[in-house]
C-alpha cells in the first residue's frame, strides 16, 4: 500500500477518480422557496438523508426548517444542502442529548384534572 501524501498515492487516486463515471457522482441541487417551500428533494436524496440521519424523522425536520425559513426571513440561506445537512445533524444531536428525541405532550381528553 503507498503512503498517503507519496507521490505514487496521488497517480492511484487521480486513476480512481477518473474512472468514476457521472452515474456515481451524487449531486443534488436542493432548494427552498417561500411559496412552494422544498423543492428538487428526490427519493434519492430522501434515502440518503434517512441513511445518514436513521434517528431524525425527515418530513417532520424539513416542515420545522420551512418554518424556521419563514420566520426568519433576513437569515435566510444561499446554500440549502448545507443547511438541511445542518439541520438533520443537530436534530439528531438534540434526540441523542434527549434521550431519543422530545416526545410529544401527552394528548388530553377532557378527563384530565
């Protein structure tokens, strides 16, 4: 095996890298927009984010950060696949520090006292 930083290393990377076709570049050019909310959020990009993030509830974090958009108009973001990837760390961050999220309030039924 070369050693990283030889420059034998570097002449088996560039070959690795120009074998690679588009196919297995993953590019994904997700965008929000305050009318329509979440846009070009495909399956795929969906499974890779349930991959990455097993613990977050994905359509539950993407409708908090519409709001968290929308209520916060002059901090709003130019690179939204940053952001989500942001948003879904620190979510599950927050379920890991809570023991496995905030759970919801108990729902009441009239009986309550």
């Amino acid at each position: 095996m070369d050693e990283f930083g030889s420059v034998q290393f570097f002449v088996m990377l560039g070959e690795v890298i120009a074998d690679m076709s588009p196919a297995e570049e993953v590019p994904h050019s997700v965008h929000w927009d305050q009318n329509f909310g979440w846009l070009n959020v495909t399956l795929d990009v969906r499974e890779r984010w349930s991959k990455a993030y097993p613990t977050v509830d994905i359509d539950r974090e993407l409708a908090s950060a519409h709001q968290w958009l929308l209520s916060n108009p002059k901090r709003r973001k130019k690179d939204y696949v940053r952001f989500t990837e942001s948003w879904f760390r620190r979510a599950a961050k927050s379920k890991l520090a809570h023991g496995g999220g905030y759970k919801d309030p108990p729902k009441r039924t009239g009986f309550d006292s």
